[in-house]
C-alpha cells in the first residue's frame, strides 16, 4: 500500500469519527445546532466539521439574546412588529419592510423577528424566509433554512395523503378542488425546483383541466390554469385558457394583465401595442394596477 493511500484512509477514518461525535452531540444536545447539519458535515470532509463547530460557537454566545426572545409570541403592540407592517410601509415614512428590517435591524432584533415568524405561521412568510436564508447572520439562516424544509416537508405529506385520497376518490368534486387549492399554494411557494416542480406543474394542470370541464366556471381557476401554462411555457394551452376566460369575462382586469403578459413572452410587440392602445381607448374603466401594467409595457 502507497503513502498516500495509508494518509488517505487515516484522514478518512478521522472525518468518521467526528462526523459520529457530531451526530452523537447534536442527539445528546451537546452542540447547539440542528440535525440538519449533520449531513452537511458528513458529505462536506472538514470544511463541514468546521461550520458545525462555528455555528455552535455561534448559537452558544447568543444563548443569552435568545434567551430574551424565548419561545413565547411576541404581542402585536409591541415596538418590533410595528415597525415591520407591510401594508403600513407605504404611508407612513417611520415603518420599515420585513426585508428591509433584515438589513437595517440590529442581529439581535433580526432574530427576533424570525423567532417572531417561526412561532406564528411560517407558512405565510415563505418569500421572507427565502431571503432570510441569503442573510448575513447565521443564527438567522439556520433558522429559515430549517423553517423552510420543515415546510417542504409538511406540504409533501399532505400532497401524498390528498394523492391517496384522489385515487380512491377521483370523482368527487370536493376532493378535487381540495386538491387543486393545496398544489397550487405548494406551487406559488416558490419551494419546488428542476424536475419536481415540472412534474407538479404538469400534474396541476391535469387536475384543474378536469376541475374546469366539470363546471361550473370560475375566474381563478381559468387564471391559475394560464399562469400555470406560462410557466411550463406551454403558450398554445395558455392561450385557448386566455381566450376561454375573456370570453367568459371580457372585463376582468387579471386575464388582460394575463393576455399582455402572453404576448410580451412571445416577443409580439405589434400586437402588444395594438392591445394596449385598445384598452385606453375602450370605455373601460382600468385600475391602477391595469394602467401601471399598461405604463410599463407601453413603447
């Protein structure tokens, strides 16, 4: 046997045995980080010991700031949250975006505010947690990264028990609207990628088809239909969806928003101009999201 083969299964041997003392202290509690790191250390050799070890360190001298925060909900009086209101962000020049709260706050109100989150529904703050998964702060991103597979995880189960449910069941009505509300949310999360959310998207797109031949029609079905087709690329469906709806209706502002978006994709720049010129010199009355939408595409 050549040295080098004898050092490298002695440093194989070596990063065995800490990746089992890893796993061995994150089970007892020893180290203050996840199960979750544990993989990343095994597959990573030394580099992934390192980061469980720096992340422990980490977590360890913040004990004391975490500790302040705790487990309890925070009051939706208090000063943090107030600062953080989305919809109150536009008017008012004191209040602050939950994202821009990532940058601007200090570590410690960061934390809280994603304990804050955890403790609520994570579910409801998936964009948030994604880009609290890019922050600078680790505690933070342990906790969003773990927030977010947690909720990869639960939506799996469910989309497997609907599944079972479906095929027992596939003539109800109920059911298959149950289903078609809960993929699609999956689907808007942003979670899927590759393959999985291709496959998803397909198999959304074959339930809402029969949701819709079943009747009765309904408006949000036909858009979740398009936008699902749009992004699959599949612009032949999406536009005999499109057709369909401003058939069914000719007025409603989120399948004309739709329509621009379609020709836009497809680079057909006369006929978007044309329907843009169209839809300001109809006597239709437009909201300011229509007309933000026409501005920008307009020349």
């Amino acid at each position: 046997m050549l040295w080098y083969e004898i050092v490298f299964w002695v440093l194989l041997a070596v990063h065995l045995l800490c990746c089992a003392l890893i796993y061995v202290g994150v089970r007892t509690g020893i180290l203050k980080v996840r199960r979750l790191m544990v993989p990343v250390a095994l597959l990573v050799p030394f580099w992934g010991e390192v980061l469980v070890l720096v992340m422990h360190f980490q977590i360890l001298c913040r004990q004391t700031d975490r500790s302040e925060v705790g487990v309890e909900k925070f009051r939706v009086d208090s000063e943090l949250y107030k600062a953080i209101q989305r919809d109150d962000s536009r008017v008012s020049g004191s209040t602050v975006s939950m994202e821009e709260a990532l940058i601007v706050n200090t570590p410690k109100e960061r934390r809280a505010l994603i304990m804050d989150i955890l403790n609520d529904n994570p579910k409801a703050y998936v964009e948030f947690l994604k880009m609290a998964g890019n922050n600078d702060d680790t505690e933070v991103v342990h906790y969003a990264v773990t927030a977010m597979v947690h909720i990869a995880k639960e939506n799996d189960q469910t989309l497997w028990e609907l599944e079972q449910k479906y095929a027992q069941n596939p003539n109800d009505p109920q059911l298959l609207a149950t289903y078609c509300d809960f993929l699609w949310r999956c689907l808007e999360q942003g979670l899927m990628q590759g393959q999985v959310e291709r496959m998803n998207r397909n198999l959304f797109d074959a339930l809402i088809q029969k949701k819709m031949r079943l009747g009765p029609a309904v408006a949000s079905d036909y858009l979740r239909c398009i936008q699902n087709n749009m992004e699959l690329k599949n612009y032949t469906a999406a536009a005999a969806s499109l057709e369909n709806a401003l058939r069914f209706w000719p007025r409603n502002e989120d399948f004309l928003i739709q329509k621009i978006q379609y020709l836009a994709d497809l680079g057909r720049g006369e006929e978007l101009q044309e329907l843009l010129s169209q839809l300001e010199k109809k006597d239709l009355y437009l909201t300011a999201k229509v007309k933000e939408v026409i501005a920008f595409w307009k020349d």
